[in-house]
C-alpha cells in the first residue's frame, strides 16, 4: 500500500466524492432559487490544496435556460461554500466553480447514432435475405 493512500484512494478523491454528495442534498434541500432545483451534481474535481473545486452538473432544461441556471448557481455558490464548511471538517474549504456537463448530452447523441446504425444494418440484412430467397425461388420452375 502506497505511503499516503488508502485502498487505492487519494485523499482528494475522497473528500471530492463527499463534496458531490453534501452539495446535491444542499441544493435538493436548501436552495430556494426555482432555476436550480432540478440541478444533477455529476463530478466534482478538487485541487490538491483544497483551495478550488470544479463542479460539474447537468439539469434537464432547454438550451436557453442554461444562462439562467448558471447565474443561479453562480449567486449560491458563497451560500452553499458556507454550508459546505459546517459539514466538513477541513481547514480550508473550496471555492466553488459550477460547468455545465455536456458528457450525458453526448453519451445521449452517441446511443443515438449506434441504435440508427444497428437498425440500418439490420434492414439491409433483412433486404439481403428478401433477395436471395427471391433468386432462388427465380431459378426454381413453376409446378
């Protein structure tokens, strides 16, 4: 076991972990502001010295709402650091800074391009089949 780590686990990666955790019961509970509410914490990054923190979300909303819903986490950020300083016992607690998460939109456009792929690949195989049962039953004569 490496001097340090535990079971494969940085430190940072822990309490990165126990960040993504306190913030999402903090803006699910917490937060009155209407354009954070449906706001999904998907990964958070910490800095090794604690002094900084990425936090990556998602939210179903149209593209347009986006601003708005940047703005409003942007206006928590100081409210949810606060709480995020009574729950954990660190020194030094992260400023937050929130980024959109486009990855679930781009898993979502990939699935869709896989499945329009599969279900081509399918039809011309189907087409194939039709046109080899029709050659043979061409080249059989009429009884």
């Amino acid at each position: 076991m490496a001097r340090g780590q535990q079971r494969g686990f940085a430190r940072t990666e822990r309490v990165a972990e126990q960040i993504r955790r306190d913030l999402s019961e903090l803006i699910r509970t917490e937060l009155r502001d209407p354009r954070v509410q449906q706001v999904s914490i998907t990964a958070v990054e910490v800095t090794p010295d604690y002094s900084h923190a990425k936090i990556f979300y998602t939210a179903l909303v149209a593209e347009s709402e986006r601003e708005a819903l940047a703005q409003g986490l942007k206006r928590a950020a100081g409210f949810l650091r606060h709480e995020l300083s009574r729950m954990l016992m660190l020194r030094t607690v992260p400023e937050l800074h929130f980024e959109y998460d486009t990855s679930v939109e781009r898993g979502i456009s990939l699935s869709s391009l896989i499945d329009s792929a599969v279900s081509r690949t399918a039809e011309d195989s189907a087409d194939e089949s039709a046109n080899e049962v029709d050659d043979e039953t061409a080249g059989k004569p009429s009884a």
